[in-house]
C-alpha cells in the first residue's frame, strides 16, 4: 500500500494543471493568501475523501479474497483503464489547435472565495481515485499507517506549499522562476498529462490483475 500511495502523491504533486492554476493564483493581487486558502482547501477536499474511505472501512482492512477486497481491486483496476484511454484521448487531441485565453487566463483576477473553490475543482479526480481505492486496505491499528496516509497527503501537496513557502519568502525570485516554470508546462502540458496518465495505469492495471489473479 505505501508504494502504491507515494507513486499516486508524486503523479497528483507533479500534474500540470493544478500547478499551473496555482502559479496564475500566487502571481494575482494578494497572491500569497489566495495561494494559502488555495492549498487549504485543497487538503480539505482531500483529506474529506480519505475519510470517507476510512469510515466505510473503519479502519480495518477487508480480508484477501473477500467480495470488498475484490471490489477495491476491481475499482482499481478500472481507474488504471480510464487513466490508459485518458492518456490515449488527450494525446489524440494534442494534435488539434486549441483556443487562447480561457479559465486559466482569468486565474490572475480571482477572489479568495473563488481560489477556495477552484482548489477541489482542480484536483486530479483520476489519481485521487486511485488513492481512495488504495487507502481501503489501510489498517489504523498499526501507526505506520498514519505514517503512510501523512507521507501521501504531504506529497501530494508538496509542489503547491514548496511554491507557496519560495513565493513568501523571495518574492521577486520566486516571481522570475515561477513565470518560467508556467511557460514550460503550458508548453509541454500535453506531454506530461499523457505520460503521467499512462505510466500510473500501467502500474495500476498491471498491479490489478495481478493481486486479483494471485
């Protein structure tokens, strides 16, 4: 379970889209503080999801084989599929023109209620799935645990409090490399979603099958 965590954290920390919003959000008007509520929010929403996967389980693992054991699995299995054609579908549409301008254009002129709201929205539903479907084999008994569902909160929010806490305190550096770092992964965004996208189904598809057929 805590392979599988660290690689689904690392694929929601890195994911192009919510680093790019966040980047628009710290560069607007009081930027710091959307950034802060931004981040808030996102744990929130975040950290909802996990519980209402503990409290399904109540913090007991199902037993191997068993129809919940399996069912998880299978879930699993199916957001590996859905990450797969994702990852087909936007590279496919990689190669069609796209318009200028849209949400992320408006992102420097939003309020601190609007940053709140488009942390959950922005969210990478896909791998944050993947972690619900993981996190129901985890066991509360045992504090490693907790270990291991902070390790991956803290991941998966690492890049959006590493650009927050550089934005704090060296602005003016953090305003230069941030603005840098926006026009790369607007360049290669493309790139990055399918790879992330293809490389966490794999693994989760592969994963998958094999525990259901071991």
């Amino acid at each position: 379970m805590v392979l599988d965590l660290m690689l689904i954290g690392l694929a929601i920390a890195v994911d192009p889209l919510p680093v790019t919003a966040f980047v628009l959000v710290l560069s607007a008007r009081r930027g710091i503080w959307k950034g802060l509520v931004f981040i808030l929010a996102w744990l929130a929403s975040f950290v909802a999801v996990l519980a209402a996967v503990l409290l399904t389980t109540g913090g007991e693992p199902p037993a191997p084989k068993s129809p919940p054991s399996t069912a998880s699995l299978a879930a699993r299995l199916a957001i590996g599929v859905g990450l797969l054609w994702y990852a087909e579908h936007r590279h496919r549409s990689s190669r069609r023109p796209k318009p200028s301008g849209g949400m992320m254009s408006r992102l420097d002129r939003i309020s601190l209620w609007t940053a709140a709201g488009l942390a959950p929205l922005l969210q990478p539903w896909g791998f944050v799935a993947a972690g619900a479907a993981t996190v129901v084999h985890a066991d509360l008994s045992h504090a490693s645990s907790f270990v291991a569902l902070f390790g991956y909160c803290l991941l998966a929010t690492s890049s959006l409090l590493a650009m927050e806490i550089y934005a704090t305190f060296a602005p003016d550096a953090a305003r230069v490399r941030l603005g840098k770092l926006r026009t790369w992964i607007q360049t290669h965004q493309d790139q990055a979603l399918v790879g992330l996208s293809l490389l966490l189904g794999l693994y989760l598809v592969g994963r998958s099958i094999y525990q259901l057929t071991s």
